[in-house]
C-alpha cells in the first residue's frame, strides 16, 4: 500500500517560488545595484528593558515570641523629681539613678522567669522622701533572679539578704521590676491583656507593699517574618501602704499613682530594644505629703 502525497498547485508554486522571494528580501539577487546590509549594532536601534519590579517583602500582623530569650544587656536610667511639703515648708530633690542590667528570660503558658545582674549601680542626689538624707553611693553589682505570674511579680537578690529593709541592694533591683514584663509568646496587633502583682520594699524601716496592676495594648508590628519588631504600650495604676510601729514611735505610708510606657521589642528574640516611660506618684508619710515625677529610659546595648 502506498501512500500518496498531493500538493495543491497553488501551493507548489509557493514553494518553488519562496527562494526567488527570500533572496530579492535579502540582497536584492544582483537586480540593480546593492546595497550595504543595515548596521544593527551601531546603537542606532533601542531594545526596550523589561522593568523588574521587586516584590515586596510580605508585612506581619503576628509574631510568636521564643520560649527563651538569651542574655540581654540594657542600659538604664531613671531620674526621679521629689517634693516633700511638710506642714507648708516644701523641699526638693532630683535622685538620679543608672546602671547596667544584663537579662536572661524564659517563658511558658504559666509564667515568666530568668536571671541577670545589676551592674554599675549608682545614686546621684539627696533622697528626702523617706527623712534620711543620702549621698551618692558607689558602684554596686548585684546578682538577681525573678518570676512573674498574673499575681505576682518576686524580684530576689541572690544569695538572699539578710535584711532587706534600706539595703542598696533592694533599690537595684527596684529598677529589675521596671524592666521585666509578662508577655504572652503569641502577639497579634490589637491585642490587649492585664496582669497584677504586689511587691514588698522596706524604706526608712518601714516595710511597704507596693501593688500594680498593668494594662497591655500591641500598637504595631513593623517588619517582615525574617525581622520584626513589636511595639507595645503599658499602662500602670499602683497602690501604696506600709506602716510600722517602733516603741513610741509609729509611720505610715499611704499613696498612690499611675504611669504609661512605650516599649519597643524585637520580635525574633523577644529581648527590648528601647522603653521610655513617665510614673507619678502621691504618698501620705505621716503628716507630709510627697510627690515623685519619674523618667524612665532603657536603651538596648
């Protein structure tokens, strides 16, 4: 069986005549004179660039916190604005304090723990609001360990003190509680949450519970999934009492105040990259009234 091929006429004669087409394109096949094939690469002729857009990196609205965050050292300072009016004569005094903090945190469902050392620990001023009058102090280093819970914030020196009542120590770590924070390990924007804690301090021998409760609210994340960070308000509403009776003599300690911080984390380590906050706060000590302005800033180092 064989196999036949029939071309249309029309299309024979296209092909034999595709030749004689492709060389008049050409050169013209020798009609006429000739003429220079066009230079294609002397610039004369633009090929358009096709334009890459970059894609742009994909922002996040959630971040999930690592159960540990490694040590984290900040720099601290706070300076506190005292007046004491005591029966219509009013004092002043600025106390200014700085140190050094290096930080170590792990978190669970349940609670937030670490450790970390108060370094460089200085006073500068004239502390009135307890009535003893105190010079500036030399630099202390003060080992501590912590743990905080909805309930409870406990902020210890390590070994433990004997006495905790007016020790240098206790006011190190008084800048520890200003630092940490319980913070779930999901954050979504618009998240809010609160948390409660009460913590025992000893001024002028009068031992004194402080208890705060704080407000959470994540303002924004700013970044991509490979480099964030979280930003995070906390607002504050502390209550003060502490009273003490020696022989003849008794005090009492009676206040409160409030306050709101801006924090700034990052968000694939969890550590603070900046805090900056304001504090008042209004206490009864006997018969006087004191007033305290405080600025707080942390810086990351």
């Amino acid at each position: 069986m064989h196999t036949r091929y029939v071309f249309a006429t029309a299309n024979v004669k296209q092909i034999m005549a595709f030749p004689a087409v492709l060389c008049l394109a050409l050169v013209g096949c020798a009609s006429g004179p000739a003429h220079p094939a066009p230079n294609l690469i002397d610039g004369s002729i633009t090929v358009p660039v096709p334009e890459v857009r970059p894609v742009p990196p994909r922002k996040v609205s959630r971040v999930v916190l690592p159960r540990r965050t490694e040590e984290s050292r900040y720099s601290i300072e706070s300076v506190a604005r005292v007046e004491r009016d005591s029966s219509g004569n009013r004092e002043s005094a600025e106390i200014r304090t700085t140190a050094l903090i290096s930080l170590t945190v792990e978190r669970d469902s349940l609670q937030t723990r670490g450790n970390g050392v108060v370094d460089s620990f200085v006073v500068r001023g004239l502390e009135t609001t307890g009535g003893v009058t105190s010079a500036s102090m030399q630099p202390l280093r003060v080992p501590f360990e912590f743990a905080i819970d909805s309930n409870q914030m406990r902020v210890a020196v390590v070994p433990a003190l004997a006495n905790v009542c007016d020790q240098p120590e206790t006011g190190a770590t008084t800048l520890v509680r200003d630092l940490v924070m319980r913070l779930p390990r999901d954050l979504v924007v618009g998240a809010t949450w609160t948390d409660s804690s009460a913590a025992f301090v000893c001024r002028a021998g009068v031992p004194i519970i402080i208890r705060t409760k704080n407000s959470y609210f994540v303002d924004r994340i700013d970044g991509t999934e490979e480099q964030n960070e979280v930003f995070v308000t906390r607002t504050m509403e502390t209550m003060v009492e502490g009273s003490s009776t020696v022989a003849w003599r008794a005090r009492s300690v009676r206040g409160s105040g409030g306050g709101t911080q801006t924090i700034r984390l990052n968000g694939k380590t969890g550590a603070i990259v900046e805090l900056d906050g304001k504090t008042s706060l209004t206490l009864d000590v006997g018969p006087d009234r004191v007033t305290q302005q405080v600025q707080l800033t942390v810086r990351a180092l």
